[in-house]
C-alpha cells in the first residue's frame, strides 16, 4: 500500500524500501541473486534544491527502471494489468515517461524529427499537467514536478511489489518463473560485450579498438538480434559474429569512388543495383587497392563481362 | 546477399504481406510451450514423447468446456510473448492466420498504430482483408479467449475434425488475399503434428507462385516430407533454416525494410497542431476515417530525409509518373508540384471558406478535362492548408469505393469539439458538383464546418461561372510557361533547355506526357545536352523529327507513348479492332485491355478482379505481365485493397483508342470484367467489386460522358449483368438500377428512333421485372431509403417510358392509362422516399405533359394529372436544393405552367371539375387565385398578400369539400403560414411567429388534416410545424415528443436547414419569450449539455460554446435565455444571438 507522503525525503524512502521488497520476494522465488535490481551505481538523488533533485531523479530512475533493473521491471510491467494493477495504462506510462524525460532533459532534441517532437511533446504536456507550465521556473513549480515524478514512482514500485506477490500466489507459478529465468539468461549486459570485443579485436590484429565505445554504439541492435535466435544459440558464437561483422564494415578502407560515381558511369537510376554494383567494387578494391579511375574501368569490365 | 532472401524481402516491400503462424510458434523462442505444458499439467492427456496439442483433445477439458477455456485464456494472460514473436509483428502485415488457439500473440499485434480484427468463421468475409491498420487475424481452429462453438477451439476428436474443415476453408483465402504480387511468411508450424497439417497446408501453398512461400525455422521433418521436397523443387516454396525475426531484423538492418508501423503509427503520427495546441487522433476513431479518408497529420508535416540529386530526379519522375491516386506527400514538402496559376484562385476560394463564419452548403469545385493538374493542385492544397496549423484536413483519393460520410462526420465532430473552427474535406472524386452537395448537406445537416473541395470534369454551364467553380485550364499559359523551365531547372540546370529542344508543344496532354518526354536518369539529361545526339535525346528529338506532318495534329502524349514503345504509329492512327472473344489476343494486351478500359473514365480494377478475368494461367503469369508494362500500376490503398489502373486516365484512353479502335472491343473486355464480380457474401455489403461495376456501367452508361459512343452496345452491357445476376447468382439492387437503367435507355433510344423490329414491349418488361425484384430484395430499411427511391424513379421512368411508346400506337393508346397511374404511384412512393430529390417530379412532369398532349385522358383525370404536377412542383423544399436544382426546378415549374396555359384556363372549367366532386378543382384554382410561386418571392409586398389571402379566403370556405386530398390541404397551410407569418416555412434563421392561442390551434387543426392523409410528402416539416404548434400551445410534453420523432427522421434532410436555428419560442405580439434555468447535466467532454427550464418545468439542450462557459458545471444557473427550435429540438439560445 502506497502511504501518503508529502516530502521527496519521504517519498524516496519509501521507493528505496519497495526496491528492497520486490528484490527479496523475486530473489527467493526465481532462485537468482539479485531478484529484479542489480546495484545502482549512482548515488540516492539529492532532492534539495527541487530542480537538482528532480534532475537526479530522474537518473537515478532511469538507471533503476533501464539498467540495473532492466529485465526484471520489463517482465512485471508487462504483467501490471494481468493481475489488474494499471486498468488505465498509467503505470506503464510513468515507466516509459522516465526514459522520455531523461531524453528530454539531457539531449539536445532535434525537433524535424518525429520522435524528438514527440518525446518533447510528451514532456512538456507532463511538466504543464503537474506545474501549470512546460518550462518550470520558480522551486515551487520544480517541487511540485519533483513530487509528481516520485509519487508516479512509488506507485509503480508498489504495483511491481503488488505484482511479485501475485507471481508468489499464482497456480502457474513455476511456468511463469521458467520463463522470467529464461529472460534473465538471454540478457546480456553491455559489459558481457566488451570482453569480447577485446578479444576479437586482438585475434583480428586490431588491440587499438576500444571496447566500451564501440560496444555503446551497437548494444542495443546486437541484443535485438540476439533476441531473434534460437534456444540454443551460444552468446559466445553468436556474439563473436556480429561483433567480427561490425570490425569488417566499421574499419575497412573508404573506396576511392560514390555511389555518385557508379551512377553516372553506368547511367542508372538511384536504387538497389547501385548498391550492388558497390558491393562488387569492394570486392575488386579489397583484393587489390587502386585509383577512382581504374577501380571504375575493372567494374565495367565485369559487368559488361558478366552482360556478354 | 542470397537470391531467395532478396526476392523475399522486394516481395515483402510491394506487398500484401501475410503471416501464418503454426501451433510451434510459442516453442521457437525457449524450446517449450508453457501455454501447452500448463493445459496439460492442468487436464492432462495422453502420455506422447513430446508435448502437441492433440492432447488437448478428450482431456479433461472436456468435462467443462467453457470453464477451462477461461482458464486457459486466463493463463494467456500470464505467459510471455515471445521476444522474437514481438519483432516479427512490428512488421506492417497485411494479415495473419494461424492454427494456434491460445491468445497470448494478438496482444503484440495490437499496438498504438494497429487494431486487430479476429475472424473464425466462413461467413464473414471482410471488405479490407489487407488493412494494414486494422489487422484480419484468422484463427483456423478457434481462440480460447472465445465461448461460442464456432469460434472456440476444438476440445473432442469429432470437434477436431468438424473444425479441420471451416481451417481449410478459412486458409483457402489466402491466394486471392496475397495475390500474386504478395508474399506468404510461414513461421512456427509444427509439421505433422500441427493441427493444420501439410496435407491441409500444402494443396493451397501449391495454388501460390513461385517465390511467394517462405518457410522459417524449418525442421529436419519438414526438409524430408516429399510433398515438401516436390514444391521446393518447383520453386514454390522456399525454406529458411533462420527464423523470421532474425530474416527481418536483417533486412531491416540492411534498409531494405522498415520495422515498427507506419509513419502515423509513430510517436508523433496522429497527432494534429492546431495553433498551439496538439490534438491526438484516438486510435479507433483514425482507423475508421482512414477507411475513407487520409488525415493529414503532423507526420506528414515533417521535412523528408534529404536526397542526393540523383535519387532526388528519380523522385521527380516517379512523382510524374504517379500523380494520379494517393498522393505523395514528401513529393509536395520536396517541391516536386509544378504550381499552376489556377492554384491561387482556388486557395483564395478555399480560404474564404474556412474563414466564414456560418455553415456551408455549396463546395467549392475544380474542374478541367484529364490532365490539366487537378490532382496535384489538389493536393497541393491540403497539404499547404494544413501547413498552416489553421485547420484539420481530411483527404479523399479517387477511388471506385465512395467514403463512408458518418466515418467523415465522425472524425469532424471530434475536431470540432477538440477547438478546430472548421475541417477542410478536399475530394477528388471526379463527380459531378451535386455528388459534392450531397455529401456537404450530410455535414452541415450535422452542423459541422466543413469546407468541401471536389474535382470535377469540365463544366459548362453558367454555374460554373460562380467564384467557388475553379477551372484548370487545359493548357499553360503564358506565364506558367516562362515559369516551367526555371521549375524543370531545379532538378538539372540543363532540363529545361532539354525539353525546350524535343519541341513539345504544351498543349493539352503536356502535363502527362512530361514523365515521358523527361530522360529516365539525370545522367543521361548531361549526356543529352553534351552530345547533339545522345542517348536521351535520341529518344526525343530523333524519334519526334520522324513524325509525319499529319502525326503533328496528335497530343504531346501521343508522341511520348510512341517514343517509349507502348503504341505505334499505326495503332495510333488507325482504328483496328481486336475480338476478344472470338480472336486470340496476346496476354499482355488482354491484360492491357481490361485494365485500360476502365482506365479510360480513370476507373482502377480490383486485383482480384482482374485476375479472375484473366484466368488461372493470367494468376500464374501475372507479375510477369504486370512488370513488363510501363502504362500500368498497381495502387494500394489506405486499408490495403489493390486495384490496378493506367498511369493516367488520359494515357489509357489514347491507348484505347489505338489499340480497340471501337466501342465493340471495349464492351467485350467491359463484360469480361463485369461477369467475374462477386459481392462478397450475402446480404448488401459494401463490396469493392460492386462499386467498381457500378462505376464502369456508369461511365459507360446514359450518365457517362460518352454516352453516344456506347449506346448502341447499352443492351450488351445489361444483358452482361443479367447473366451475372441469373448464372452466377450476383443479385445486388444497385447492379440491377444499372441493368435496368441500360436497357430503358437501349429501349427509349430505339422507340424514339421507330423502330420496328425490336422488341421494346419486352424490354420495357423486363426492366418492370428486374427493378420489381430489386424492390423486393432491398426490403424496407430505413438506411436503403435513398437507393429504393432511385429503383422506384427508374421504375416509374421506365413504366412512362412504355406508356408513351403505346401512345405512339392508336390502336393501343389506352393501355397507356393504367402504365401512366402505375408511374405515378411509383413517382409518389419515390417521394416519400427521398423528398429532396427532384427526379421524381422531373419524371412526373414529362410523363404527365406525354399523357396529356395525346387526350387519353378525360377531363377529370386530366385535371388531377395536373394537380398532381403542380402540388409536386409546390411542396418541393427549395432550401434543401443546390442552385443548380432550384434552377431545374425554375425551369421545371415554367415548362409545366406553359404547357397547361392555367391562367387561360376559364372559370367554367374548374366549376365544371368542382362539379364533378374533383378536388383538383379547388388546387387549381386556389393556385390560380394566389399567384403562387411569384407572389410568395416578397411577402412584403401587399398585392401579393392579398391575393394569397383571397385563394385562402376560398379555400377555407370550401374546407369540407377536400377533407382528404393532401394537395388542397398542402396549399391552405401554405397560404395560411405566408398570411399570417409573412414568410414561407424555413425562409430565415430565428423567426420570431407573431401567433395567438387560436392562430395556433388552426394552425394544428389544418395540420390533423394533412397528417390524416397520410400522403404528405413533407412528413418531417409538417411535423416540426404540430411540434411548434404544440410548444407554443403550452403542450410541452408532447411538443417535446413530436420534436423527438422529428430529430428521428430529419436524418433524411439534407442540408443545414436540419440544424439552423429556424424559429424562436415567441409571445402573441412577436417578442422573444424568456427562460430561465440552471445545469443539470453537461458531457464530459463539455461540448453539450441539459437546462432545466423553470417556465417549462422540462429540460432542453444547450451547448455551452454558445454561453461562452466551456466550464460549465451541473447546478450552475444559466441566466436569462431564449429558446430557439431546429430539426434537433429546442435549445437554449443566449439572448444576443437574436438580433432585431
């Protein structure tokens, strides 16, 4: 049960005391350690001034809900109105919320683009619904911000709470921790990448890369893939290819023409045969470099070549 | 990248795209079905090495069936969706069938942008199977989520087998649904041990072409089964060891596809800024109006990615090239429209409406012959009003499939109520300028502003000199020439002087030919410039320069069709005929032929049309045909139905032209078409195959534009629909309005001619029986009103018709007598119908002059023929009639009244008639006596006053004698309002009625009898008239009562009249009475709400906008107020709204 709380100091406390409950039932119940949340690196926000402290708070729920919470939240989200916890989508807003305000704050938003004017859209209607204006100014308003964005907070970690104790009670109990374990286990966190990538690189002859950036720039499209894999399938391997897969088109040679070029000397149209015909251009450039002009003279020649 | 992987994702990019899953799709992603091992664990089953769902099957499930499928669906809830299922479903699937039965995967369907409509039974067969938006999920053997036999999942072995059978059926639909343009995506089957097994599965993937079956995850089993084996050989299915999700993430990663929706399905598609406020579309309320219209949303707002200069030519010419169907929006925010100068007159037009601050009945038309820009000026216009921010915009495509008004009216309303001032609703329909009015008198019936823009050909009539008709011209002029080159320009500096040099004349083609008459790539616009004789110019000036001097007559497109090889010289000068029945044609013209037929009236065909018409060897060779064609395209819509039509109407009609040659050819491949439509299933539903028939007949028909061309083949077409009706059980009413419709006009065409021999007598009965039938068929539903008045005029035209034809034989003239009151009933009935329309009255008049030039008639009957014309002439409500009908119905009324020489008729004839008991006499008269219609144009006017209060005076005397004829009753109460009101009914907003006690009680005495006869063909006007009557009488209740049947029935008023504030609640001396009251209930949304009228003792609308309080809340007074009166009922008007 959610008790009314009417200082940030208050409410934080009582986030950090359901953070603690819902890691103890899960961890009991999954068998794993931690149960939803991993450590938080980052220190519990200061919440004084309120603009500081909502700026941190919202770090600070990022890092919970998106990092150290990352599979744990995401699977009981999910089951929020099964045990009919969000009958009007509320809670699950609050969770995607934070990602969009953390954005919204720490970003500099292209607004041409269609998800930026979303996300600024979003949050600037948020920020008026709780502080009567888009641009909080004065510490009243960033207090009243700051106590919305806890209290959303406490009642979602309460609903998570609610939801590992239905899990607990649930007659298909077993089955739905197989498949939370399951999850656990096909997640892989950014760090299990940079091993890897390490290793890689050196079989590859290449110990200058730095792991940790270009893991940053790719996690999130290889733990995509990962996802679409069979049962089966050996992090190991499978992460082995896609990193090898990134070292070979990340770190290969710029080709000495465009696409600009093979448009014009073949008098084609922009479309995939440009792309093709520069797939083959690599090839002929990979196995023996050489100039614009006579890389141009060989892929005529294997395209008429092909043609006769 | 392999072959098959490319072939699949091109394939998956055209479209449509459908998914099967199998009953293993939940066991892909951790190698167990918790849904099954849960079923299990609860009802057991048969022991079996591995886990399958026949299991289930005489479980223990059985005992109870309902309660375990609740719990199964209840178990749904709890389980996982697969990870990999959730990236496979942000495709934008054109469909999903599937033999799973738990409920766990349409949860990852049903997204922010996509609703999913499930389908279990044979029966329903929808008319977007391919909307992407709301997703056609077809569950072969049921849901658990279900409790109704037909759609749960089988529980017994007999049940099993009963359900394998609706499975096979149900998956049967998948060939016409994918098409074969489309791709079929299997992921997750479970082999043998699927329900829907490779015996069931297999048959109808072998229907499919080669390419279109991709199979993901395959198993060792599926590799061995030689069925497998034979289809793979044959190259129709193709196995993938991969998964789906991991073949998309690929592709998509590759940027070959996209993944997560479409544009309106992102974060900031349907949502609409309105000045500084973002409205969000509800995603039910999206989904409906895209089935009619596109909104234009702040998605399309947004810049496009930038191009290179070569990608951006090639954008360019496919902007040329597709003009013409759903527009291109980028193409616009790219600059890509040429602007014609015609465009800044038809914004100012538009402009103005938007900026009125009253409703609007009269859209604003855009008309010019094909080719001159109005499809992209059109859209122009959207696009730049909705730039703007000023104002929500709707879209509307040329499409055969009209849009649903209440899906328009729905979205308008929400608009309205989220603070937009007004919608601008731009159609180009290419319809007449009435189709227009129609459809903005159901808004502004409604009360909704909407600024209607509707394309149209050319018009001729002086209407079209009205500011609000915008004509394109055909040709540029002066100016826009200058402009072009320096337009051209912009996409290569030297294309300009390119075009300048292939001599193309701008005439009245230009605009079409120009994706011809442009170089396919920008580097060839260089090489062409560079070289006197490049490779472009080659194909331009050389090719032109061989023209013959004659050939110059023919159009910049005609030329352009030459250089690119799709119509030689010969074909386009002469007129060679090809017989498609008898003569064997090449597939690529037969394909060419029935598409460009209907083409031609810019007409596209259903895919599944055209394809039927082809035959099983034209399925097979379809993309075959289609890809070698330049003059033909496929378009999807925005619920992903396809039809396939030329390029441009105008291309399609020069190839008609040169290819056919003649009516003849064109009518047979017409027939063709029209004999494989279907209707979809039972009953009358909107069927895109029907509305495509009906459109072509049209086109083609007595209304269509050429009408000379193809009468002589009239009798052709409608024995082509009779054939469809009696041999292939197509019976839809308003197929059989155009069969009928066809063969009177064939019949009249011949009578008017003399001819001898053919059989008119037959015809003429068999359009009786045909439109007899429809009748019946139609049944009387209140939402059929419309269309069984349009079967009863042409029943009643058709019976007249025949009548007149006997006439013409004077040994048989009297049978005309019992065919003209036969027509007349008809006309009667078809009033009552639809008492806007003036066709009946325009069938009735020519009728009626025909019975009466030829003296069949006796002097009594000729009397009540004429009062019948007069009465139907009179009681015409002129305020629901554009200008063009009121203009007719000018014409109309001068005709007839020439015609029968009334104020010549003596005063011994009516006495005489009066003599006779006829009460046509006293209408006669009386109309005689009141001038009417001239004296009722200024009632201000006392001479006029005084002749309507003599033929009042007369009639009132006379009352007894005419107790039961609604003509004379119709006049007394229309003479009595004028005198005593000074104004005719509905003539202004807020009258105020200067009427006592005992004025209204004759006005309800007048009104008993009017109504007891059951005749009127003003039903809901007379009635408003008892419900103001009674108001005023202190009869609240029943005032309120009869204001309610008004609200009811006022659906069939078209027109602003319906909402208008016509009458004030007044005193005796004609002063606004005054209320009071406070709120005592208000909508949600704050948009309307209830008053309780102290002086009334009864609640009564108000609409808080009107106070200025849009926070308005129950228990607050509402002062002082008026009340007004409209079709809707009272409501409360603020005081200030009246002015003196």
């Amino acid at each position: 049960m959610v008790m009314a709380a009417s200082t940030p100091e208050a409410l934080m406390y009582q986030i950090v005391s359901r953070v603690e409950e819902v890691n103890h039932v899960a961890s009991r119940m999954l068998g794993i350690s931690p149960g939803v949340f991993g450590p938080v690196s980052l220190g519990p926000p200061k919440l004084n001034p309120a603009e500081v402290g909502f700026l941190r708070s919202i770090s600070w729920l990022f890092v919970l809900y998106h990092e150290a919470g990352k599979v744990g939240v995401d699977f009981l989200a999910d089951r929020l109105s099964t045990y009919g916890l969000d009958p009007n989508g509320r809670l699950s807003a609050h969770h995607r919320l934070v990602r969009q305000l953390r954005t919204f704050q720490q970003h500099n938003l292209d607004v041409g683009k269609s998800c930026d004017r979303a996300t600024q859209q979003i949050c600037e209607q948020w920020l008026r619904d709780q502080c009567g204006t888009p641009v909080p100014g004065t510490g009243g308003q960033w207090k009243r911000c700051l106590l919305a964005l806890l209290s959303e907070a406490l009642q979602f970690l309460e609903a998570l709470r609610q939801t590992t104790r239905s899990i607990e009670q649930d007659e298909s109990r077993e089955e739905i921790c197989r498949e939370w374990r399951f999850r656990v286990k096909r997640y892989h966190p950014p760090h299990a990448f940079d091993d890897l990538i390490a290793k890689v690189a050196t079989d590859m002859g290449r110990e200058h890369v730095d792991p940790a950036r270009l893991r940053t720039r790719f996690h999130e499209k290889w733990s995509e893939e990962l996802d679409t894999l069979r049962p089966d399938y050996e992090f190991a391997i499978e992460a082995r290819k896609l990193i090898e897969r990134v070292l070979l088109t990340e770190t290969t040679a710029v080709l000495p023409i465009t696409g600009k070029d093979i448009m014009e000397e073949f008098d084609i149209s922009p479309g995939p045969l440009v792309g093709e015909l520069l797939q083959r251009a690599r090839t002929i450039y990979d196995a023996k470099p050489c100039s614009r002009d006579i890389l141009l003279g060989q892929l005529r020649q294997e395209v008429f070549g092909l043609h006769e | 990248m392999e072959a098959r992987l490319d072939d699949f994702y091109r394939r998956l990019k055209r479209g449509p795209a459908f998914l099967l899953l199998g009953q293993n799709y939940l066991r892909l992603e951790s190698g167990v079905d918790s849904f099954l091992s849960e079923v299990i664990r609860k009802y057991g089953g048969a022991s079996a090495e591995k886990e399958t769902y026949d299991e289930i099957l005489d479980s223990g499930a059985v005992s109870s069936p309902e309660s375990a499928l609740a719990w199964m669906d209840d178990r749904c809830r709890r389980l996982s969706v697969p990870r990999w299922l959730k990236t496979a479903a942000s495709y934008l699937w054109n469909g999903v069938y599937t033999s799973a039965i738990d409920s766990i995967w349409p949860s990852c369907f049903r997204t922010s942008w996509r609703e999913i409509q499930p389908l279990f039974e044979e029966k329903y067969r929808p008319s977007d199977p391919r909307n992407r938006s709301l997703l056609h999920c077809t569950f072969l053997y049921g849901c658990v989520n279900r409790a109704e036999e037909g759609e749960r999942p089988p529980l017994t072995r007999f049940d099993y087998r009963k359900r394998k059978q609706i499975a096979i059926s149900l998956a049967r639909r998948l060939p016409e649904a994918i098409t074969p343009m489309g791709v079929l995506a299997i992921e997750g089957h479970a082999g043998d041990s699927d329900w829907f097994s490779l015996d069931d599965l297999l048959p109808i993937l072998d229907e499919l072409n080669a390419g279109q079956t991709h199979i993901f995850s395959v198993t060792q089993e599926l590799l061995e089964h030689p069925d497998v084996k034979e289809l793979t050989q044959k190259g129709k299915l193709l196995l993938h060891q991969e998964g789906l999700a991991e073949t998309l993430v690929r592709g998509e990663g590759l940027g070959l596809l996209r993944l997560g929706g479409p544009p309106e399905g992102e974060e900031s598609g349907r949502r609409i800024q309105l000045d500084d406020e973002v409205l969000t579309v509800p995603r039910d309320l999206w989904n409906q109006v895209s089935r009619s219209a596109i909104v234009l949303d702040d998605a399309l707002l947004l810049q496009p990615p930038p191009l290179s200069d070569e990608a951006r030519y090639r954008e360019f010419r496919n902007f040329l090239s597709a003009s013409d169907g759903k527009p291109q929006w980028s193409a616009y925010a790219r600059g890509f429209a040429f602007p014609r100068h015609f465009e800044k007159t038809l914004r100012q037009a538009v402009d103005k409406s938007l900026g009125a601050r009253t409703l609007i009945d009269d859209p604003v038309i855009l008309h010019g012959q094909t080719g001159t820009g109005k499809t992209v000026a059109l859209a122009a216009l959207a696009y730049g009003v909705r730039r703007t921010g000023k104002y929500p915009v709707l879209f509307i495509e040329r499409k055969t499939q009209r849009p649903v008004q209440s899906d328009i009216d729905r979205f308008c309303q929400w608009a309205e109520h989220c603070g937009a001032p007004a919608c601008l609703l731009v159609w180009d329909g290419m319809l007449e300028p009435k189709d227009y009015s129609e459809c903005l008198k159901y808004h502004s019936s409604r009360g909704r502003k909407v600024v209607l823009v509707g394309s149209s050909y050319r018009i001729e009539d002086k209407f079209a000199r009205e500011p609000r008709f915008v004509l394109a011209p055909p040709t540029l002029n002066p100016s826009e020439i200058a402009d072009f080159a320096p337009f051209l320009n912009m996409f290569h500096p030297s294309l300009g002087e390119l075009l300048r040099r292939a001599e193309a004349p701008p005439d009245d083609s230009f605009l079409v030919a120009l994706y011809r008459l442009l170089p396919p790539t920008r580097g060839s616009i260089r090489a062409g410039v560079s070289r006197e004789a490049g490779h472009a110019e080659e194909l331009i000036l050389q090719r032109a320069s061989k023209i013959r001097p004659e050939f110059r007559q023919v159009t910049a497109l005609g030329r352009a069709l030459l250089q690119a090889g799709v119509i030689t010289e010969e074909q386009l000068l002469t007129s060679e005929t090809k017989d498609v029945g008898g003569e064997a044609v090449s597939e690529v013209q037969d394909l060419t032929g029935l598409v460009m037929v209907p083409g031609r009236f810019g007409l596209r065909v259903p895919l599944e049309l055209v394809v039927r018409a082809l035959g099983k060897h034209g399925y097979s060779n379809f993309m075959d045909l289609l890809e070698g064609v330049d003059i033909l395209r496929s378009f999807e819509d925005s619920v992903g139905n396809i039809d396939v039509g030329p390029r441009n109407a105008l291309e399609a009609k020069l190839i008609v032209q040169a290819r056919m040659g003649g009516a003849r050819t064109e009518t047979a491949f017409a027939k063709r078409l029209l004999l494989e439509v279907t209707d979809g299933g039972g009953g009358f539903p909107d069927s895109r195959e029907i509305d495509f028939a009906v459109e072509l007949v049209r086109s083609m028909g007595a209304q269509g534009q050429e009408r000379a061309h193809f009468a002589p083949y009239f009798k052709d077409l409608s024995a082509a629909l009779q054939q469809l009706r009696e041999e292939r059980g197509v019976e839809h009413p308003r197929l059989m309005l155009q069969e009928a419709n066809l063969l009177r006009e064939w019949a009249v065409d011949h009578a008017k001619r003399g001819e001898q021999d053919v059989d008119l007598e037959g015809s003429f009965h068999q359009v009786g029986s045909v439109l007899r039938r429809a009748l019946d068929l139609l049944g009387d539903e209140r939402r059929n009103r419309i269309l069984r008045a349009h079967l009863l005029i042409e029943l009643a035209a058709a019976t007249a018709a025949r009548a007149r034809h006997v006439l013409g034989r004077p040994d048989r003239s009297h049978e005309a007598i019992p065919l003209f009151d036969e027509a007349r009933n008809a006309i009667f009935e078809a009033r009552k119908q639809d008492p806007s329309s003036l066709y009946p009255i325009d069938v009735l008049e020519w009728a009626t002059e025909a019975m009466l030039e030829s003296s069949v008639l006796d002097e009594r009957a000729y009397a009540e023929a004429v009062a019948d014309v007069l009465y139907a002439l009179q009681t015409v409500e002129e305020e629901d009639l554009n200008l063009e009908q009121q203009e007719r119905l000018h014409t109309l009324r001068l005709k007839f009244a020439h015609f029968v020489r009334m104020e010549e008729m003596a005063e011994e004839a009516f006495a005489a008639l009066v003599a006779q008991g006829s009460s046509a006499g006293y209408y006669l008269r009386a109309l005689r006596m009141s001038g009417l219609p001239e004296t009722s144009d200024d009632l201000s006017d006392s001479s006029s006053v005084e002749r309507l209060r003599g033929a009042l005076g007369y009639l009132e005397e006379h009352r007894s004698h005419f107790s039961r004829d609604e003509r004379c009753l119709g006049l007394l109460l229309d003479l009595w309002w004028m005198v005593q009101t000074q104004s005719r009914f509905f003539d202004r907003e807020r009258k105020l009625l200067p009427l006592s006690d005992e004025q209204w009680q004759h006005c309800l005495g007048i009104i008993h009898d009017l109504e007891a006869t059951s005749t009127s063909h003003r039903p809901t006007s007379i009635a408003f008239v008892r419900g103001l009557a009674l108001f005023h009488l202190g009869s609240v209740q029943e005032a309120l009562e009869v204001f309610r049947e008004v609200e009811r029935e006022s659906e069939q008023v078209r027109g602003r009249r319906r909402v208008i504030r016509s009458y004030m609640a007044s005193t005796p001396s004609g002063q606004p009475r005054r209320f009071h009251g406070d709120v005592r209930w208000v909508a949600e949304e704050g948009n309307r709400g209830e008053v309780w009228v102290e002086e009334l003792r009864h609640g009564i609308r108000f609409l808080p906008r009107d106070f200025g309080r849009p926070n308005i809340a129950r228990g607050d007074t509402l002062g002082e107020f008026h009340v007004a009166f409209n079709f809707l009922g009272p409501i409360a008007d603020p005081p200030g709204h009246l002015r003196p």
